[in-house]
C-alpha cells in the first residue's frame, strides 16, 4: 500500500500563512485593548500545521490516558504516599485553573495582536491549553477514585476558591486573564511558562515519582512537551513587541510585575509542596536548589539577563529579591503558616517526623533552632482529645496578608503598607506595593479572609466555607493521617473556643494605623474603593453592550460588573 | 458432562481507603443533567472559575476599566446559568484529537491512494483546471471565520461553552489548512495550485468581496455570542453548505475527485456537530425561565440581521457554484434553495412553540 509523501513543514508552514491577511471591508473589534504597538512583520518560530499537530497530540494523549490505566491496575492509589497525594489536591487545582487562564488569554491575544503568524500560534497553544485541562482534570478523577481519601477532591472546584490558601493561587493566576492582553501573554508565556513549569512540571513531579506517584510525573510531562511551543509563543512575542521602541518602557515595567505576581505565590507554593509534603527523602536537592536550577541559572542568566542585549534595560533586583526571600525563608514561614491553618484547607496535613527535620537541617543549617520547636508544638496538637489548637495563639501573633498577592508578609524588614480612602492595605514586599501602586484598581472582591471572618468562631468559620463532610460534622481538612488517631469535628473545634484574629486588622491597630479590614458587612463583594471607582469611566466598544435586562441601571457606570450587579 | 465455571476476576479492595467512602469518588461540587455525571461535564464543568458559581466575595482581579474576569454585559443574552449548558456530543478534548487526527490521516491515505492507482490523471480536465484556481478559495472564508470564532471564546461565560467554541475554531483551522494541503500534494500530478493566485482572487475578485466582507464583519462584533450565532445559524448553514457541499463535494464526485470528497466529508461531518449544538444553545437562551423572551427578540434580531448580510454573500456564492465544471449536480439555484432550507430549519430553534392543550 502507498504512503503519503512527506511535506515540507516549511514549505508547508508557508503556504498556510498566506491564508491571513488585513481586513478592509471591516475592522476587527477587541474586548481587550493594549498599550502595545505591534509591527507589520512577525514569526511563529514553530511553523505549527495542524496536519502534523494533531496526530502528534492523539499520540501523547495516548500515552497519558494509557498511564492512567496503568496506574489502576498497579494499584497505585494504595501504594504512593498518603503525604503526597493529599497535597496533590490544591496542586492540581491550582495548575488546571491555570491551564484554563492559558487557553484564555491566547483568546484575548487573538483578538488583539495584529498578525496572522503569531495568532496562528495562539490558537494551536488554547487547543494544548484544553488538552491540558483534560489531562489534569483526568487525573484528579483519577485520585478521587483511586487515591484513600476522596474527601477534598469530591468537593475541588468549590473548595479551591474558598480556602484562604488556594485563592492566592486563585488571584495569582488570574493576572493571566484579566488586564493589557498583552502583560497577561508576558505574565504566562514568558514567565509561567518559561520560567515556572519547569518547578512545577518536571522539578515537582519528580519529587511525585520518588513518593511512588508515576500518574502526576506522566501527565504533566506530557503537558510539559507542549509548553517548548509556549515558550516559543512568548519568546516570538518579545521578539516582536521589541521592533517597536514604544514597547521598551512598558515591558520593563510589566514584565518584573508579572514576575513577582507569580513567583510570589509559585515559589512558596511550590516549595512547601516539595519540602514539606515529601515523605521520600531520598532527593538531594532543596527547593533553593531546584530554583537556582530552573530559574537562576535557566531562566534568568540565560533568558532575562540576554534581554539586555536587545535594548531592554531590566534591573536584575526583583530576580534577586525573590531569591533572596527564599534564602532568608519564605518557604518555611509559609509551610508552618498553612500547618497551622489545617482547618481551612480541603487536604490531610501530616506533621514532620524526625527524619524530616535531619533532611531540612542538612539543607538549611540553623532550620531546627528557628522552625522545630513550632512543629514539635504541631505534632502535639493534631489528637483532638488535647482540646487545643496550634492555631490558638498563632495569628495573634501572625504577619498581615499581603493585600496584591494575598500571601503572608514574612520579610523582617518594617511593615510596608499603604492608606487607601481611609484603609490601611499591607505589603508583602516592595514589588507587591508597586503592583498595586502602578495598576490601579486592579485589586477588588473581598480578597482579606482573615477580615472577613474578624472576630468568628473558627468552627463557625469552617461551616461557613463548607469544609465539613457530608456526616455535618467531620472536618474535611485534617492535621494527621493517623488511623489510629480520632478525626477532627466541629464539635472539637467549637471545644478548643478559637476566634479568628485578622492578622491585618491586628496589626494596623496594634501600628496606630487606620482601618486594616477591607470587608464591608454591606458590600458582599468587599470593600469599593471611591477613588478607584472614579478612575473608571469608560465602557468597552460603543455598542451599548453593557445595558439590556438583568443590569442595574446605575452599574455600568460605576465600574465593576460582576454577579452582584445582575438583579435577579 | 458441565462446562468449566469461567474464571471471575474479583478485586478484594476496589480502590484504597473506606468503603464508606465510596459514595464520594466522584466530582459533586456541579449537578449533572443525568442521573450520573459524564465524562465529558467531570472533565470540563468549574475548570472556569466564576463568581455565578463557587467564587464568593467578588471577582478578585479587575481589567483598567473595571470589569471582572468575566462580565455578564460581553453579550446581549441573558440566562440563569451559563453552566448550565451542554453540548449534545459531549466533545472534549481527547475525542477531538481522535476525530481530527483521523481526519487528517483519511485524507493522506486518500491522497496516496488516488495517486497510486493514477486517478487524478483521470479527473476531467474542467475539473482540474477548476480544482487548480479555486479549491483554495473556500480556504479564506474557513480561515476568517476560524479568527472570528478564536476572540468569542475567551469572554464566553462557561467552561461548556469556551470549550464548544475553541473545537469548533480549531476545526476552522484544520479545514482552512486541510485544502491548502490538498493543493500542495496535487501539484506534482496537475500542475501549480497557486495559494498566492487564490489570495489575490479573495482579496480582489468582485465575486468574493461580499463573502469577504461577510467574514470580517463576524469578527468586528464585540458580543461573543453574536459572532457563535452569526456563523453558526446564519453564515454557515447558507455560505459554508454551498462552498463546501455545492461547490466542492457533489462536484467533485461527478467530475473524478476522489480525495475531495474525503476532506470536504470530515469538514461537513463536523459541521453535524455545529448543527446539533448550536440549537441546542440557542433553545437554552430561548427557553430561560425569566430572559427567555428577552433572549429570543436578541437572537431574532440578529438572525434577521445576519441572514441579510449572509444572503448579499451567496448571491456571489452562486456565481461561483454557477462556474464549477460540469457535469454538475444540479443547478447553482437548486443548491441555493436546499441550503435556505436546511438555515430555515435550523433557525427553527428561535420559533416560539405553540402551546398545545
């Protein structure tokens, strides 16, 4: 039987990209408007075909779904560690959420950028983007169904966006979808893409492999394959957003925005995930290691750093300050932050044992005489008989929520913060300060957990999020995986009698400041800020999209529109 | 004498942990529209986060001029819940891949099958000539839709939707590619099949303008949901049924081609599915309990509108299939008059049902 001949991809690629061209009968409308200019000429360095790109992905799906099976029949829910797969529950959320802000801002891109090469790219990256969600979807179906304790993942997409730990995932991935098109391309082609999967699909799931989970490692090595596309995508961009002089300023404000955005939950994140949820302790690398690895030295020495050379004048200071931050302890301050707050996750926490505390003390000397004591203490709390909580105590003395990137702000250096109409907004750092200075109005919603439940019953708290088990009273999220060790209920929680404390509200009383709570009992949405609410004035396009049944007639012109300006 | 009892593979142990657990080894954050959650809604309901659903307290991130993530005012329709939407064939990604890499094999399988048993040097010589100035043609009007549809997705307001509308983009996109490719592989056995040359004719030629025209004007709307409509009820049923039925896959057979009809038989075998679920959208807008009314008067609006527009373009359409070689199917109004008939029928969606005692 004859074969096809083989094409060109070239030759090919050629071809096809004389499909496009600049419309005149009617110019295309965008959603979203950008600042940048684009130039006439551009190139999709990939020479992407569909022809050759979907026998290629069906190969790898293939694969993926086949490993699955596998995994079923090697009864590998039983056999990988418990600590592993318990964490794999926000991780997994958190990753396919942002696969979706992926697709999505290829959409935006599309419509936006003016040039036929580099949409063609786009759109071959939203169809990866849904193959990702698939995949990773896929494989929470999997863990619900095979891992020991269902309880976390049957509830995911609802819990994920009610724990105060997976909303700053939530609120960092978000950057990707919501703002200039063209910051949210940089935010996840040229930094989540190029500079963070590699942590989070090829670092962390090798820690997976070590804890006996070889489902994780094959679904997103496979996803990973697709992402030299991506990076491609964003390189191509950068390349072309360049010939534009007009870019330059706006790319060396927006690309170290974007960078912190992301490091500053991913890198915590991340890092709390391999250093403290490995029951292997077989890897010699730490997570500063790893990310001296992937990011230091292969992202930014050798990707940011040649910026330089094209004109782009990048201050290396938010790459160091990120480093640095883990140096002096990020990650550990955080791990022992979302210990403590186990009540408010949908995932079993299991308390380090002794050989954990040699591995993190052969990595980071001195991490003992800082940390150990505070998990000696958590370990002695997680039978709920005690009657008391690690968590009494904790955020009375807790540091403020950062209000950009909504993580703990744990440098020792002054409490930064702002006073906004009245408010006090704190700071995790320098850059989150300038991100919320330099992007006004980009931060809404009633982002601060800890103000918004000010003064509660924790186990009132817990009802209210819905972190309970369908028995009304077992408490989803655990602090051990002890069997022989009684679950905890509401009932112990109302026992142990804990008020949440905003850390927020806390400390600016505590620094003689204004109001630190930016929740409004009347406003379910939090807080609006007057002045920010007078910077928007305009609409989108002249189409008179934004009036019609079911809108407030005084929303439109006020700013945000969302569910709580639809009148039912 | 009994036969043997055939051997039962048992499991001791289904899965790890508590068999009371069972009862949530599921995904039970969404209500299924079955009795059981599909595959299809586990795998694509929530991935979209939305303050309609679990996200309490308000988008978190907001654009320079003040709407959230997602705005209900990206479109003109209103209902109860996005999410709640279907699509009927339930595609996601992995039949997807199966179904348009299969495509995409049929088609080189076709192509070195014709080749090896000589059949392109048996085509007609109208057809030929016809095949090497416009088989391309179609690929632009495929193309501009495929841009059109690409910008709708990112403001739809579900994950079922979004979905629904990127598979179909990447379709457009396979389909544009897919007779541009069929051109490259023919030219060794009848000669240059410009793409260049076909450019030109879509950019130039008065005969293509209004379908030109047509295609961009999809893409200037703001709404999403106009832009879905627009191609779906409107353009494709009436334009993409003439270029790609009447002009290219009737034809074809009639004049020799036996790889055309194979690509233009994947393409048509996709629009099926655009056909099922595009009613099935616009009888969820039509049927919501308190926007129904509102909704249908929008989609009214709009089909009238768009069915305007589309019709000034298969005028030109006509003159196209009018040039195709014979021996021709049929007249060029004969297939006109089919292709009013199948939009009419599924523009039936929008009619109000009579109530029946």
């Amino acid at each position: 039987m004859s074969t096809a001949r083989r094409r060109s991809v070239t030759k090919t690629h050629e071809r096809i990209g004389q499909l496009g061209w600049e419309p005149t009968h009617h110019q295309p409308a965008t959603n979203y408007p950008t600042r940048y200019k684009f130039p006439a000429k551009a190139k999709d360095p990939m020479k992407q075909i569909m022809r050759e790109y979907l026998p290629m992905q069906l190969e790898k799906d293939e694969r993926v779904y086949g490993g699955f099976d596998a995994a079923v029949r090697a009864n590998m829910g039983n056999k990988a560690e418990q600590r592993w797969l318990e964490v794999l529950k926000p991780f997994v959320h958190t990753t396919t959420y942002l696969e979706g802000c992926a697709g999505r801002v290829m959409s935006m891109l599309l419509d936006t950028v003016p040039n036929d090469e580099l949409r063609n790219g786009y759109h071959v990256q939203f169809v990866d983007e849904l193959r990702h969600i698939g995949m990773q979807q896929s494989l929470a179906r999997f863990y619900t169904k095979n891992a020991p304790n269902p309880y976390g993942w049957d509830m995911g997409w609802k819990y994920y966006v009610g724990s105060p730990l997976t909303r700053a995932g939530y609120n960092m991935s978000t950057h990707s979808i919501v703002g200039d098109p063209v910051y949210c391309g940089m935010s996840m082609m040229t930094v989540l893409e190029t500079a963070f999967t590699n942590i989070a699909f090829v670092a962390l799931p090798d820690v997976g492999a070590r804890n006996g989970d070889f489902t994780l490692p094959t679904t997103y090595s496979s996803a990973q394959s697709d992402e030299a596309r991506h990076i491609s995508n964003g390189y191509a961009t950068l390349m072309t957003l360049l010939q534009e002089d007009a870019n330059i300023p706006l790319i060396e404000q927006d690309l170290p925005s974007a960078w912190w955005t992301n490091h500053a939950f991913i890198d915590p994140f991340a890092g709390v995930l391999v250093e403290y949820f490995s029951k292997d302790r077989s890897d010699q690398e730490s997570y500063l290691q790893k990310w001296d690895r992937w990011i230091n030295d292969d992202y930014y020495k050798s990707y940011i750093e040649q910026l330089g050379k094209l004109g782009l004048n990048m201050s290396a200071d938010a790459f160091k300050e990120a480093r640095e931050r883990i140096v002096t302890g990020l990650i550990h301050r955080t791990a022992i932050f979302a210990f403590a707050i186990w009540p408010l996750a949908y995932w079993r926490f299991d308390g380090l044992t002794e050989r954990d505390f040699e591995w993190l003390e052969a990595r980071y000397p001195g991490w003992y005489d800082e940390y150990g004591m505070l998990w000696e203490g958590f370990n002695a709390l997680k039978d709920p008989r005690e009657g008391a909580l690690f968590l009494q105590g904790f955020l009375e003395n807790a540091s403020p929520i950062c209000w950009s990137c909504m993580m703990q702000c744990l440098g020792d250096h002054d409490q930064l913060y702002r006073v906004v109409d009245g408010r006090t907004r704190f700071y995790c750092s320098e850059m989150c300060k300038h991100n919320d200075e330099a992007y006004p109005g980009r931060y809404t919603g009633d982002r601060q957990f800890f103000d918004r439940y000010h003064g509660w019953n924790l186990a009132d708290v817990v009802r209210d999020i819905g972190f309970v088990r369908e028995d009304g009273k077992t408490l989803v999220g655990q602090p051990h995986l002890d069997d022989d060790l009684p679950l905890w209920t509401l009932d112990d929680l109302e026992a142990c009698g804990c008020e949440v404390i905003s850390p927020n509200i806390r400390t600016a009383e505590e620094m003689g400041l204004p109001n630190g709570s930016w929740h409004d009992a009347g406003d379910p949405d939090g807080a609006v800020v007057p002045s920010e609410r007078g910077y928007v004035q305009h609409s989108i396009g002249p189409d008179g999209l934004e009036t019609g049944p079911g809108m407030r007639s005084n929303g439109n012109r006020e700013g945000r529109r969302n569910v709580a300006e639809v009148i039912r | 004498m009994s036969t043997p009892t055939p051997p039962v593979k048992r499991f001791e142990q289904p899965s790890a942990g508590r068999a009371e657990d069972d009862a949530r080894r599921g995904f039970l954050y969404f209500t299924p529209k079955k009795r059981r959650p599909s595959l299809y809604e586990e795998l694509t309901i929530d991935t979209q986060i939305s303050t309609e659903r679990h996200l309490q307290g308000g988008w978190l991130v907001a654009f320079e001029d003040g709407r959230g993530s997602h705005s209900l005012g990206s479109t003109a329709l209103r209902v109860a819940d996005w999410f709640e939407w279907r699509d009927p064939a339930e595609l996601w990604e992995r039949p997807f891949y199966q179904q348009a890499a299969q495509a995409a094999r049929e088609q080189d399988a076709a192509v070195a099958a014709a080749r090896s048993e000589g059949l392109f040097a048996r085509m007609t010589d109208g057809w030929r000539q016809f095949l090497q100035s416009s088989l391309q043609l179609p690929a632009f009007y495929e193309h501009g839709l495929w841009r059109a549809l690409c910008g709708a997705a990112r403001p739809a307001l579900s994950d079922l939707v979004t979905h629904a509308i990127v598979l179909e983009a990447a379709m457009k996109q396979r389909q544009a590619q897919d007779l541009v490719v069929y051109a490259m592989d023919l030219e060794p056995d009848i000669g240059e099949c410009s793409t260049e040359a076909a450019r030109t004719r879509w950019l130039e030629e008065p005969a293509w303008q209004p379908v030109r025209a047509l295609v961009e004007r999809v893409a200037s709307v703001h709404d999403w949901m106009e832009r879905v409509i627009a191609t779906n009820l409107c353009i494709e049923p009436l334009v993409g049924n003439l270029l790609r039925r009447e002009m290219l896959l009737v034809p074809a057979s009639a004049n020799g081609d036996p790889v055309t009809p194979v690509i233009i038989g994947n393409a048509q075998r996709e629009w099926l599915w655009v056909r099922e679920w595009t009613p099935e959208l616009v009888r969820f807008c039509v049927e919501d309990e308190d926007f129904g009314d509102h909704n249908r008067d929008v989609l009214t609006e709009w089909t009238q509108s768009w069915n305007a527009e589309a019709e000034a373009a298969v005028d030109a359409g006509v003159e196209v299939v009018k040039a195709v070689p014979a021996p021709r199917a049929r007249p060029a109004r004969e297939a006109l008059e089919q292709v009013r008939r199948e939009r009419d029928q599924l523009q039936s969606a929008l009619q109000r049902k009579e109530v029946t005692a």
